[in-house]
C-alpha cells in the first residue's frame, strides 16, 4: 500500500490534503472543520508564496501526531540523568528545615538574642543567660569564642552554623519564638 500523500505535490490545497487523508466522501468536512483544529495543535500553515501547505510537513506532523515517529521524543532525552531528589520522602524533606542543634530554650533566646544584636558581645549582655549557657552553645558548634573584652570578660561571635540554625528555628516555628 503507498502513502497517499506522496501521491500529492510538494505543497498541497486543503482539498487535496483531504482527499488524501480521508477520502473524496469526507473531504469538504476535514477541510471546513478538521484543518482549522489541527492548526491550533501545529498542523502545517499555508506557504503563502506556493498556495499550499508544505506536504512532507504534513506527513511529519501525521507521523508525530500518530506516534509512528518517535525520533523526536529520543532527541529530547538526556540519558543517563537521574533526579535523586525525587526519591526523597516528603517526611526527609521537611526534616531538612527542621533546627538540627538540640538546643533548649534558653539557648534557643540567647542565640536569637545574640544574632538580632551584634554589638553584644558577652554572656552579662543577654537577659538571663550566663557563661554556661554560652559554654553550651559553643559546645554545639552555634558561636564561637572571641578576646576579651577591656573588662576582662569572654566575648562570643555568632557562628555560621548559628546562623543557619537560627534560620532553620524561624523557618521551623513560622518566625515565632519558642517559651
């Protein structure tokens, strides 16, 4: 069996696309009806300059349309990339937001405190926090001790990973302090 459309020559009338694709009998209704759907889905415009459609175009789009050419589906593919992310549960993503520190709520205030007011410096500075409390939070790595000051007090600086946790606490909580 040949292709109709090979039949046709290199730039085709609607009619004559018709007849191809659907016989004499149905021709008048694929072209009043059928060809205006198919441009909104890509079907191939008229060539203005030869009063037709592009009829190896045609046949293309059949092909795509019909799934008999998958050349393109391939082309488009990468091989050998994988999205682990998408592996992931939504329970371990969400525990990547969650605070990683441990920290009580006294350290939680005295981190928070110490991240909004970087002028202070020493454990006498934050309200109800003392050198054990500081002591803790250096231990789990939220700041890290600085010289001392002209008083001969500890003076404390803020950590990146304070920082971070600071921002896993406000993402966590929704910004609100714990008490």
């Amino acid at each position: 069996m040949t292709d109709p459309l090979s039949k046709l020559s290199l730039f085709a009338t609607d009619r004559e696309i018709a007849i191809a694709v659907v016989g004499k009998e149905r021709a008048l209704m694929y072209v009043k009806v059928v060809i205006p759907a198919l441009e909104r889905h890509g079907f191939p415009k008229i060539d203005p300059l030869h009063d037709g459609r592009p009829v190896p175009l045609v046949r293309k789009w059949y092909n795509i349309h019909m799934g008999v050419d998958k050349s393109y589906i391939l082309q488009s593919l990468q091989d050998g990339k994988e999205n682990p992310e998408g592996w992931r549960s939504a329970r371990d993503k969400r525990n990547d937001r969650k605070p990683k520190l441990g920290l009580n709520t006294r350290c939680m205030n005295a981190l928070r405190y110490i991240v909004e007011h970087p002028d202070v410096r020493t454990s006498a500075e934050i309200p109800g926090t003392t050198d054990f409390t500081m002591n803790e939070l250096a231990s789990r790595g939220a700041i890290k001790e600085g010289k001392r000051d002209s008083q001969g007090d500890r003076t404390w600086i803020v950590a990146d990973l304070g920082l971070e946790e600071i921002a896993r606490l406000n993402d966590w909580h929704g910004g609100k302090r714990r008490i």
